[in-house]
C-alpha cells in the first residue's frame, strides 16, 4: 500500500506551520553565540553552587554527650 502524499501547504497555513516548528523546535533555530552563553551560564551556576550539603534545619550536628 502507498503512503498518501502531503498535501502541500499554501500562504498563512505555511507559516503558521513555520512558526510551530520554531517554536517546539528552538534549540535548532538558536545561534552558535547563544548556545555557548547558555553553557557558560550553566557552568557558572555549577560552579556557585556549594559542594556541601546543608542540613534541612540549617542547624549545625550536635554531638552526643556521654553520662559520666
């Protein structure tokens, strides 16, 4: 069985389906320069980020002390 061919798209009906594609599809469209500034903010943000985990009460450990 053949696949029924695409009806061809004329004037806003095109473009509409234009702007749909860019528009779920942005990472294709972007620029080389907007890509690498993407990254570079990402890796900054890594990089700020603290290595240490904090304690959900933000409380420093207590440590058990032992009855004399």
């Amino acid at each position: 069985m053949k696949a029924a061919p695409q009806k061809k798209l004329k004037g806003e009906d095109w473009l509409a389906e234009c702007f749909e594609y860019e528009r779920t599809h942005e990472i294709a469209f972007a620029s080389p320069r907007a890509l690498l500034e993407a990254r570079m903010i990402a890796e900054m943000d890594k990089a700020r980020r603290s290595k240490r985990r904090t304690r959900p009460s933000a409380a420093a450990s207590r440590r058990k002390t032992v009855a004399a």
